[in-house]
C-alpha cells in the first residue's frame, strides 16, 4: 500500500503482539505513534494522517484491531475494551516503543486508548482521540432520547444471529449506511471497500460485533484484562487532545461538554469541535485534522 507522498511510503506488515498476530500499516520512522481504528473502519482511514505523522517525525502505525482481517481472530474470544487497551499496550511493547510514543484512536479506538493511556501512562508521551468522549461523559449523554435513537445500531447488535445475517446482505450495504449517516455528505466509496474487506469473512464480522456485545455482558469479560478494563473508565493523565465532528451522526456534538474536560485533567489537554466534520473527521477533514494532530503531539510538555 502506498496512498501516502512518495518520500513517505506507506507499508504493510505483521507481528506477534503477546499472542496475537496483528496485521499494521506503517510509515516514517523515529517515534512510535500508535492509530487506532473503529467500527465500521479499517487502518484504511489513516491514509491521510500516516504520511503527515510521519512528516513530523514519527513511525505511524496502524494495526488492524483483534478480529478485523488479516488480524488474526484472537483465540481467546475477548472483546472487551480492556483486550483492545491491552493489545494496544502490547503492541507498543512489541514494536519496541518507549516513552516518547503516542497514541490516537477514534471510536473504538479511542475506547482501547483511554485505557492504554491510563493503565501505562510510561509508555505514551500524548494521547488524541476522536469522535467518542471519555467514559464519564459517554454515560450521561448516551442517555438522552435523541442519542438513544442515534445508537439503535447499538441494541441490534445485542440480537444473536440477526445482525450476522443483516450486515452482509446487499453487498454490506449496512456498512455504507452507517458512513452516510455518519458522515452526512461524505462519500463513503474510498473507505467501505476496505472495511468490508475486512469483515467479508462470517468469524470477522462476528468479532467487530462481539466488541459492541462485550459492553453489556460483563459474564464474557476476562480476568487477564481486568487492570485495562478498568483504565477504560480512569481520566487520560497525559496532556490529551479531544477531536470531534460538529455534524457526527453517530455521537452527536452536545454530548462534548464541561464532563470531557473534566475526564481530561492534564493542563495541557485540549477539546476542539471541527467545523464541516461527522464522525469520521479524519477522511473528511484531513486539512483540518491532520493539523491539529500533529501540531498537539509535537508540542513540548
């Protein structure tokens, strides 16, 4: 793969992170900074971020979350946020990261970064994350009737069997309906092959949804990840940048208040709203993002 500048090629690559081969892009060299994909989405939706991280100094990658091909389905069946905080840290470990790593996630991304940050705080210098607010603020504003509609897709996916026959009908077209909705006037074309390339197989598919069964069913949480499943819930203690679109159609803005800021208690933590944005701002916006990423991790502390 090679959608970033010439001078920036970016690669594909494979490694054994504590068990679990995990399937990355990457590109640059210097610093580790870890990106950290969502649902419905691939690494794919890096291509714009990569390059520039790169550009300002660093070896950007982005792996293929657990269960999303060519990641291998993790033998021990664990979706819970701790596994993927965990695999994140384990990654860091396996790429030979070190205090000077960042980490940026977004959706679900940003669920596993919460808690690696918060659970190896040595390992990352600074943290972004996008599109979904901390776990303090997620609470209280998945509750209103206007976001409880937004998040149906949420409560189908607790179905067993439905949702495995729903998705793959029409050509994924589920997928495609999720971005549009998403993202109002995006066009998802350059961006859902990729993911449903990686869900085309019956036991993926079944794992992207086990992360959405995995919040309400603590009976299949695992001990080994206990101490990350719990930093999902802990404040970022590295100076912390917040990202999310004024037209997210999956999370809407007015969840982006006073209890974001609070879950971000480093001096240097930041929130910003990016204007002509939904949920997937980093394709939509890569202007504006890629700025605002890159500007935030190479301050000094």
């Amino acid at each position: 793969m090679s959608d970033g500048p010439a001078s920036t090629p970016i690669t594909d690559a494979t490694i054994d992170a504590d068990g679990l081969d995990v399937a990355y892009l990457s590109c640059g060299d210097g610093p580790l900074a870890v990106c950290l994909h969502g649902f419905p989405d691939t690494p794919h939706s890096w291509r714009h971020l990569l390059p520039a991280l790169a550009d300002a100094g660093y070896r950007a990658v982005a792996p293929y979350l657990r269960g999303y091909a060519p990641t291998a389905v993790p033998a021990d069946g664990a979706y819970q946020t701790g596994a993927l905080a965990h695999d994140a840290v384990a990654l860091h470990e396996a790429l030979d990261g070190d205090g000077d790593a960042v980490l940026i996630g977004h959706d679900w991304g940003a669920f596993a970064t919460y808690g690696a940050a918060a659970v190896a705080p040595e390992r990352w210098r600074r943290v972004v994350a996008m599109s979904v607010p901390p776990a303090a603020a997620l609470t209280t504003g998945m509750l209103t009737p206007t976001q409880l509609a937004r998040s149906w897709y949420i409560w189908f996916f607790q179905m067993p069997g439905l949702p495995e026959m729903v998705v793959p009908a029409d050509d994924m077209d589920f997928i495609d309906h999720l971005w549009r909705t998403w993202s109002p006037g995006h066009d998802p074309a350059a961006d859902t092959p990729a993911v449903k390339a990686a869900l085309a197989d019956p036991a993926n598919l079944t794992a992207a949804l086990g992360y959405y069964r995995a919040m309400f069913d603590p009976s299949v949480h695992q001990e080994r990840y206990a101490a990350a499943q719990a930093a999902t819930q802990q404040p970022t203690p590295q100076p912390t940048l917040y990202l999310h679109g004024r037209n997210d159609g999956c999370l809407g803005v007015e969840m982006v208040g006073d209890a974001v800021a609070a879950a971000l208690p480093h001096p240097a933590s930041r929130v910003e709203i990016v204007d002509d944005a939904g949920h997937f701002l980093q394709v939509e916006r890569p202007d504006v993002v890629n700025r605002l990423v890159c500007d935030f991790l190479t301050a000094t502390d």
